[in-house]
C-alpha cells in the first residue's frame, strides 16, 4: 500500500471559510490517523483574485487551529507549465478539442437551455468539426472530450457509491482562450504530482470529481479515492454566507474562540466517535475515520461552540490562558500593560469563570486594566448616602490593615453588616460599583484581593 497522502487545496481569493478549516483538519486527521503525509496546496491561478495577503492568512489560520503541513506549500501557479504540457497531450491524443465559439455564442446556448428548463451544457459544436473554416482572430479555447454515452461510477469513501449519466458531463474547458488552464485541469495534475491518495473535499465537488476522473482515465493515470464531505450550514438550514458573521476562521478567533476548542466543535461537526464529546489532538487522531462523518449537512450551533470554549477556558493552565488573553488583548482590543499584568495573573483563576469566550474574560478584567473606571448612571444611584457611609467606614478599617488577606477583609464585612443592619448586599454591592464601575462582576473578595490597596484607597475615595 501506497504512503496515505491527502492535500488542503484553498484559493487565496478572500479569508479562510469555516467549511475550508473543517476540510483542511479532516484531511490532516485522516493522514496523521494513517501515517501519512498533508499537504498544502494554494491554489493561485486566479491571477486577477488571488491576494499574498490572504496566502499567508491560510496559512497562519490553519497553523492557529494546530493543522500544520508537511513540507513547504504548493503554489499551483509555479507548475502552470505542466498543466500546459498536459493539455497539449491530451489535445495530441485525442481527448480533447478545440473550440472556437464566441462568447456570444456560449451565451444564446444558456439562454436556450434556461428557457427549456434544462441544465446548460455544450452543444460541442466544435468536438467533431472538420473542414470547418475557422472564424478568423479567433482565439480557441480546449475543451475536453467527456464521455457522451453510458454511465460514471465514483464509490466515494462518505456518499457511498455514486452513479451519473455520462450525458450531463460536458465538454469542459481546460484551457482558456488566453493558454491559462482551469481548475479542473491543474488540480489533477497537481494531485497526480504530488502523489495524492486521497482527495477529502466537499460535497460541492460531486461533479468536479467526475470530469476530473475523466482526464485521470486519459492520461491513464492512477485515479485517487474520493470522498465528499457534507457542507456546514446555517442554524436556519442555509448555506453559510458572509451575513452569518461567522463564516470565516477570522469570525471565531476575534470574540476569543480557542483553537483548540474550536478544533474539537469542527471535529464533532459531521463527524461522531460513540457518545465521546471532548477530544485531545491525540485521541482526535487516534480515533478519527472517514466513516464516521455522515451523509448530511451539518448547522452550525453557536451556542455549542461557546459552551465548548467555555469547557477548555475552564480548564487551560492559567499561564496559557493569560497568554492567550495577552495575545487576544493586542490583537483585537488595546495592549495590556505592564502595571495591569501582575494582577491579571493572579486573578485567571476567577476571571474565568463562567466566560465562554476571551471576550468575556476581557471585559471582566475591565476594572484591572483600566484604572480610570466609569461608572453608569444607573449604577452611580446605587451609592446614596447610606452606601457612601458604609464606603467610608469600609475605608477607614481597610486602610488600617497590614496585611490584604480575606479573612480580615470578611471580619471587616461582618462588622459593617451588623452595623447597619444589612445583608451581604447592602455592603458589597456599593463595594463592587465603587471599585469596578458595575454592580455586576467577580466576587467582592476576588475584586479586593485582585488590586492593589493604594489603587483601591484611590477610588473609594474617588466615590466617598
């Protein structure tokens, strides 16, 4: 048996979709769980589209979510020559024509076949033209000779057997008028190159693999297995589009999605493993097969990839998750400073809490990172004349402590709730508004034990 080789093939046309990220880590499982090789293919042909900027986006995108590839990546437009070469034999051979109807022409066929109610394909006008006089400055495209007759069989590892009627195949271009080949044409040959054993792709592809099966026949080369995986839609059903505000990796990682939560929920999505939910890298390989990703299209679930963060958030070493936070903090939000960064360590062990995403954690460390709270109208009602008393005396017992430890600040609580014949609200509350600018938050302690005492002087005597 063959070295198991699988590819990510990407256009760099635009971010890395969520489907594209789900592909690119089924193929690398797949060839990681076999021993064998993934590679990264960029696929840039599209001269007028394709962008360095998002070249290079795909590939920290998938080093982000932990799929790294093998070797140095693929850039399909260094091998254009071959792909040329190819055409040129095919042509040689007899499988393939070439073509020179107008565009004009191409268009009248599609408006034919729309108002008849039936799919668009060539008429092939030009497959078996001879002694035809060719239209003069007329620059041919070639086409492919698909087969007319019978039927193509595909036994796709996922879909299970596949069985088309040669018939709706057309004559499809494999070189443009200008000599650049398309897609169908260098993705064979880059596969066969590359020595690709298995092409992992979604189920958009079904017809792509059946016109590219024909081009392998031809140039009687080993044909790779196939498998097509379901897309990933909406909650609603849908296909995902740019309005969902989450259909690309980029979504995800700027409210704070951890790769490798992110990279178990993509995992899980379309594919099960008994009634395991959580998955190291390790069992993720370990475990992983093409037969368990199902037939159907799979919704994206928010609420499930938050309640998946939340459970690696929970969990992360609080060295790792302050770097992440750091990290996410610089990118995306304002830099943390040096000042703040010492008690924002030694508070991740409740910041976390409850926070589904880094966004969350964030915004709970709001009264740490910024000295210069603001406190909402609403809030501010909150410390009347009673409240700023209890501020005062809070104060004035505080100030007298040598050392910040939580039992002295509850003995301090205690005595101020029988004081004023409160509860642990009537005391804490104007605590936390004074010191945070919310009266929602971390606990009183964890608040109190997370700032310094001169900062904390500082703004209960801001508010008293």
């Amino acid at each position: 048996m063959s070295l198991v080789a699988t590819r990510f093939a990407p256009s760099p046309t635009g971010p890395l979709h969520i489907g594209g990220v789900r592909t690119a880590l089924f193929n690398w499982l797949f060839s990681k769980n076999n021993k064998g090789k993934f590679y990264l293919r960029i696929e840039d042909t599209d001269k007028e589209r394709s962008k360095d900027e998002f070249k290079n986006q795909i590939i920290e995108s998938l080093k982000w979510i932990g799929v790294e590839h093998d070797g140095k990546e693929y850039i399909q437009s260094k091998n254009i020559n071959k792909h040329k070469d190819i055409a040129e034999e095919l042509l040689k051979n007899g499988f393939a024509y070439k073509c020179y109807c107008s565009e004009k022409e191409i268009e009248e066929q599609k408006i034919n076949a729309k108002k008849a109610r039936m799919p668009f394909v060539y008429n092939r006008k030009w497959r078996d033209a001879k002694d035809v006089e060719i239209p003069k400055n007329a620059e041919p495209v070639i086409r492919f000779k698909s087969k007319i007759t019978g039927n193509s069989i595909v036994k796709d590892l996922v879909q299970g057997e596949i069985n088309i009627s040669n018939s709706t195949i057309e004559d499809f271009i494999i070189l443009r008028k200008d000599g650049s080949p398309t897609y169908q044409l260098s993705a064979v040959v880059d596969d066969y190159q590359m020595n690709i054993t298995h092409v992992i792709r979604g189920n958009d592809h079904k017809i792509n693999t059946f016109k590219q099966k024909q081009i392998y026949e031809a140039m009687e080369w080993k044909i790779p297995e196939f498998a097509h995986i379901p897309l990933i839609h909406s909650k609603e059903g849908k296909k995902l589009s740019k309005r969902d505000n989450a259909s690309t990796l980029t979504d995800y990682i700027k409210i704070g999605i951890l790769p490798e939560a992110l990279r178990n929920y993509l995992l899980r999505l379309g594919w099960s493993y008994k009634d395991k939910e959580i998955f190291t890298l390790e069992e993720s390989i370990k475990y992983f097969n093409l037969k368990g990703i199902g037939k159907s299209p799979s919704r994206l679930d928010m609420e499930r990839i938050l309640s998946i963060n939340e459970h690696y958030i929970k969990n992360l070493d609080e060295k790792e998750l302050y770097r992440c936070l750091k990290v996410y903090s610089e990118q995306y939000k304002k830099k943390i400073d040096d000042k703040s960064e010492k008690n924002l360590k030694k508070s991740m062990h409740f910041l976390k809490n409850k926070a589904k995403k880094l966004e969350d954690i964030y915004q709970n460390a709001q009264y740490i990172i910024n000295s210069n709270i603001k406190i909402s109208n609403q809030d501010l009602n909150l410390l009347d004349e009673i409240a700023k008393k209890i501020l005062k005396d809070f104060l004035i017992h505080y100030e007298k402590l040598d050392k910040i430890e939580k039992e002295n600040l509850e003995k301090i609580i205690k005595d101020l709730i029988q004081k004023y014949k409160t509860n642990f609200k009537g005391v804490g509350q104007p605590i936390r508004v004074a010191l945070t600018g919310s009266k929602f938050g971390p606990g009183i302690y964890d608040i109190l034990l997370s700032l310094e005492k001169n900062e904390i002087i500082k703004r209960l005597k801001i508010v008293t």
